[in-house]
C-alpha cells in the first residue's frame, strides 16, 4: 500500500488522499451498488462489500479519518548507524509540495435552506498557501449560503467561521507525527537550525495532546520507549545540540499572527459593518427625527423655542442644492443662473385657494399644521387620495399655526417649502424643497366625533410622520 493509504481505504473506494468528504461519500454510495452480493458474482463479493463499508465506516468521518491519515506518518525506526533511513516529508495534498510548516487541517462550511442546515468538511495535509485558500473558501460559503436556516443555521455559521479564522481544527496527533517526521528529514539533509524550529512545532502539539492519543501513538502503552525516544530526541534538536545555541522559531503561518487570519477577520469586520448600516436604514419612524402628527383632540404642546433649528434649517432656496428636495443638480444650478423673479409680498397663514364646494350639507373635519421659528414656510396640498384631485391649498408662515378644514375622507398631503417667496408659479425659487407624507390621512367620523389630524411640521425625536421627497413635477 503507498504512505498514504496504509491499509487501502482510500484504494478501495476510488478516491485519493486529499478528496472530500462529498465525494467519499458518492465514491461510497457507488461502489457499495457495484460490489453488493446481489449484483456482484464474484465469489468474494461478500468480503468485498465489507470491506468497502469498514472503509466508508473509517474514512466517513472527519475524526476517524484524520486518526487513519496519522498512521500514515509514523516516525521511522531507528535503523544502524552504516545505513541511514532516507525519510520523505509530508506533502501537501493540493499542490503536492512539501514546506516546513505542513499541517493536517479539516475546515468546515455550512449551507442552510430554512429549515435545514449542512454541514461539510474538507481535511488533509496542506501547505500554508493552500490552508488559507481552503479556509477563504469554506468561511466565504459559509457567510453567503450559512445563515439562512433555522434555527440551527447561525450557530453553526459562527462556530464553524471561527474554526477557519484559526486555522481549522488541527489534530495533535496527526500534526506531532507529521512534523517529527519532517525533522527527522531535516536533519538527515544536514539542515539542523530548521530541523529544530520544526522540531519546535511538533513539541508544540506533543505538549496539547490528550493522553488517550499519547496511548495511540505509543502503540496501546502510555510509556512506550519509541516514543520517549522520539520526544527526547525531538528536544535536543529544539536545544540545538551540535549547533551554535537553541533552534529557532519559525513565523506564525497559521494561527492569530497569520495573513489568513487578518483576511478573515477583516471579512467579518466588513460584515458587521454591513450590517449595521443596512439596520441603520431600516430604523422604524419613531426611531428618526420626522415630523409628527396627532388627532385633535390630544394635547399637542408645540413649543417653539424647545426645537432644534439645525435639524431643520430654515431657507433651502440657497445656491446648494438639498439632497431631499428631488430636484435634479444640474437643473438647479442652470435655474441660478437664469432665475431673475421679482420677490412678492408672503401670503397669510390659512386657505389660499379652498378646492370645495360651498355645500352647507357637508361635513367638515378639522386640520390644524403648526411650524416652529426658524423653520421654513411652507405651501401645501391636500389631495384626494383616490382620484388625486387637489381639494385644499394653503399656506403656513415659519413659526405660525393654520387651521383649516377639510372635508371627508382619505387624503395625501403634499407641502413645498423654502424662505422667500415668488408667487404660486415660482414658490420659493429655484431652492425649493418638495416632500409629502408616506401615508393618507383619513378624515372621518366616529360615533358623534368628527375625527381630524394635527401635523407638526417640526422634527422630533420620535416623530411618527414619514416623508417621501418629491420631484417638482410630482408636486
């Protein structure tokens, strides 16, 4: 059997060393339909379709299998002194290139379909390169395709991002029998100071390792003289015996000091980031300054001097165009050059043009719009929210209050705002600000209440009045 496969499972499957954990299984499900006793004729059908399950039984799973994998690297026997052993490293089992820092790593995605999440991992010996690409591609997987199960999706989405971000899980047994035999080699080309920082690595797992794996790498006996042997020759080449003072330490390739770590972690910081802003702009209305509108018949304690004049500047008919306005820039700033309106007198606060009939049989509801100092003056339209027809115009000053009323039923409120004022044609000049409320205002009656809005056109902390801005046209 080769190094890699010492008692042929991976053979015996169809599959190499470095294959998946999907693709074991299919090779599995395949050749289990092939050599079953029914549909094989063979006369040792039965011991092959054993056989075949033993190694699906072993390499099926993720801790099975990397225990399978580490006898593949058992240090080699100490032979004569005339005759040296030739000890061949460890190689990547994606580039098929040996490198002093080797690891048998498993790295683990997740994808998740409402109810249903899977799991899947990808295990072998990799270099530090492709460690990190494997680890790029199963936390990618996982950010895109892993949340979105219940409700098992985000924990292992998490757990298994984390597990990447480290480097994977690294089996201590596996990874000590690796790198000692990669000192071992080292040392045999003449390479002290690297045979001891690889040394030092493998100590390094020596020292983690639970002492059920000590009793497997000792053959069944906790105290087994090879490995004593091992370790202590392990030891003297960190200490660098025959060389100028201790071995020296390799740099961090795959834990927190490594590339594939700060990768990852600045992924997940430009997640959270994400995420935040996305949250941030689906805030709830009551979580925003907005202006707010109340019925008639609760207090509304509008005080003038208690607003906040920056939340809402006043004169937006200046050379900047305001982004909320819906006006188009390049529009805007060609209207500057060319506008050359007289100022007009400001109207009253009240009905400019009422869009009713003069019906004494119709009933009427009240709407009062209340502005503070140093906001904007502004023209509104109520419109009828069905057929859009304008049924009432009229004109509120900075810091003043209008009462009107309107008559029944659903309406959409639109208002244009600005300092100075040029006439109906021009409004407020060409720094004219559009808006109108995300939703109707049903005007009606509730027993023997005739049921109306008040509006504060004053932004608040907990306004419950979304506006929509507008274009010109629109208006």
């Amino acid at each position: 059997m080769p190094p890699t496969d010492p008692s042929g499972y991976y053979a015996a499957l169809g599959v190499v060393p470095s294959a998946t954990s999907d693709q074991i299984k299919r090779a599995f499900k395949a050749k289990a339909r092939a050599t079953h006793p029914d549909r094989n004729p063979a006369p040792d059908a039965t011991q092959q379709f054993q056989f075949i399950n033993e190694a699906y039984r072993v390499l099926g799973d993720a801790q099975t299998r990397a225990e399978y994998d580490a006898h593949a690297y058992e240090a080699p026997e100490e032979k004569a002194a005339s005759a040296p052993p030739t000890v061949d490293p460890a190689i990547c089992s994606v580039c098929g290139r040996a490198s002093a820092q080797p690891r048998y790593a498993i790295y683990q995605d997740v994808v998740s379909a409402i109810f249903v999440t899977w799991r899947k991992v990808h295990q072998g010996i990799f270099c530090a390169d492709c460690g990190a690409k494997a680890a790029y591609r199963a936390s990618l997987k996982t950010w895109l395709l892993g949340w979105w199960g219940f409700p098992w999706g985000p924990v292992y989405s998490i757990q298994s991002i984390v597990w990447n971000m480290r480097g994977g899980q690294q089996p201590c047994l596996n990874n000590f029998r690796i790198l000692s035999r990669l000192a071992t080699h080292f040392t045999y080309l003449g390479r002290l100071d690297l045979a001891g920082a690889v040394a030092r690595s493998a100590l390094a797992f020596w020292d983690r390792m639970p002492m059920s794996e000590r009793i497997v790498l000792g053959g069944g006996r906790s105290d087994d003289s090879e490995t004593r042997r091992v370790v202590g020759m392990l030891r003297s080449m960190v200490a660098g015996r025959g060389t100028d003072g201790p071995a020296p330490i390799l740099k961090d390739l795959w834990g927190f000091g490594s590339k594939a770590f700060r990768v990852q972690l600045a992924g997940a910081a430009f997640f959270a980031i994400l995420v935040g802003a996305v949250a941030s702009l689906t805030l709830s209305p009551s979580e925003r300054s907005a202006y707010r509108h109340t019925p008639p018949g609760i207090p509304v304690g509008v005080d003038p001097s208690g607003t906040d004049p920056a939340a809402h500047p006043p004169g937006r008919n200046t050379p900047a165009v305001d982004p909320s306005s819906g006006q188009d820039p390049d529009a805007f700033m060609a209207a500057q050059g060319a506008f050359n309106q007289p100022l007009l007198p400001m109207p009253s606060t009240g009905e400019i043009r009422p869009r009713r009939k003069k019906d004494t049989g119709v009933v009427l509801a009240p709407l009062t719009v209340a502005t503070a100092d140093g906001s904007p003056n502004y023209y509104l339209k109520l419109v009828d929210w069905q057929t859009h027809a304008i049924r009432l115009v009229f004109f509120v000053r900075s810091g003043k209050t209008a009462r009107v009323r309107v008559p029944l039923g659903s309406y959409e409120l639109r208002y244009a705002e600005g300092a100075e004022w040029y006439g109906e044609e021009y409004l407020f000049g060409p720094g004219t600000g559009y808006a109108k409320a995300a939703e109707p205002f049903d005007f009606r009656t509730e027993g023997d209440r005739v049921l109306g809005f008040t509006v504060e056109l004053i932004r608040q902390t907990n306004g419950n009045l979304t506006e929509v801005a507008i274009k010109a046209s629109d208006f």
